[in-house]
C-alpha cells in the first residue's frame, strides 16, 4: 500500500541518518590522523579538508538511495536520468572553476555540491510522488536530518580550527 511504501521510505531515511552520521563525524575529526597513519604525514596534512568533504559528501549520497529506488521502483528510471543529465553541465562548470580555484579540495567541492542537488531534485520528486501520505512524518525526519548536519558542521569547525593531536595505535 501506498502507506506502507511510505513508512519504509520514511524509515530507510531516518536510519541512514542514525547510522551513518556517527561514522562521518568520526571521519572528519579523525581525518587527519587516519590520513597520516595510512599514507604519511606529508599526504595528510594536504588531504584532510579533501576527506572532511568527501564524508560529508558520502553522508547526503547515502541519502540519495531510498528517493532514488522509490522513484527506479515506481517505473520512472527516465525520471533520474533526465536529473543526471541536467546536473552534468552544471557539475563540469563547477568542477572547471573549483578544480582551478582550489585544487583538490575544490573536486571534492564540487562531487560533494553535485550529490546535494542530485538528493534534493530527487527528494522532491519522491515526495511529490507521496503526496497522498501523510506529511508530518517528513518534518520529523527533516530534523533529524538538520541535527545530523549541525553536528556535522561542528565537527568540521573543531577539526579544522582546534586539530586533534590524536595517534591512532594499532594493537594486534
């Protein structure tokens, strides 16, 4: 039932969100040291924004996943790729100027900036495809959703102003 398609979009959104936003806070606060332990001191100190990003990249992708299949689901796969398509120009424009603006951490800029508007666009459609349901749940998710982001704009601001001084010690 449409109810039930409802509830199970609902609840892959909102567990996503409890399950991974742990993982990316630790990614970004731990970026740094995770880069040095496995690829050496130099290589982190100039990839560590490039993994903060790409997490947090990782995090709105994820959330792409459940509107994506509902709307693959409901027999509209000309739905997505018609988005795919008109992000295409727009992520190449991006990726030209922040590429020459910012090197590294402008390509992972600009993926991060193209999975944002490939979830929203297809968010909106897999709303829109729910209408008939109820609408209260939504706002529920979104702020947990809001949380998940603040926490995760927080510990993107300590990382990067307050660097963690942690060593990572491997026991075998």
């Amino acid at each position: 039932t449409d109810s039930n398609q409802h509830n199970i979009y609902q609840l892959s959104l909102k567990y996503l969100v409890i399950f991974i936003t742990p993982v990316v806070v630790i990614l970004i606060i731990l970026a740094h040291p995770i880069l040095d332990l496995w690829l050496g001191s130099e290589f982190s100190s100039a990839s560590t924004f490039v993994m903060q990003i790409l997490a947090v990249g990782a995090l709105i992708n994820a959330l792409a996943k459940p509107p994506y299949a509902f709307i693959q689901g409901a027999g509209h796969p000309e739905v997505t790729a018609k988005f795919h398509l008109l992000q295409f120009p727009i992520y190449i424009c991006m990726l030209y100027f922040l590429v020459n603006k910012l090197g590294a951490n402008g390509v992972a800029l600009a993926w991060t900036i193209r999975v944002l508007i490939d979830t929203v666009l297809l968010r909106i459609y897999a709303t829109r495809m729910m209408q008939k349901t109820v609408i209260k749940s939504r706002h529920n998710l979104l702020k947990s959703e809001i949380t998940a982001f603040i926490v995760i704009l927080f510990a993107l601001y300590f990382s990067a102003y307050e660097p963690l001084n942690i060593k990572l010690v491997i026991i075998v």
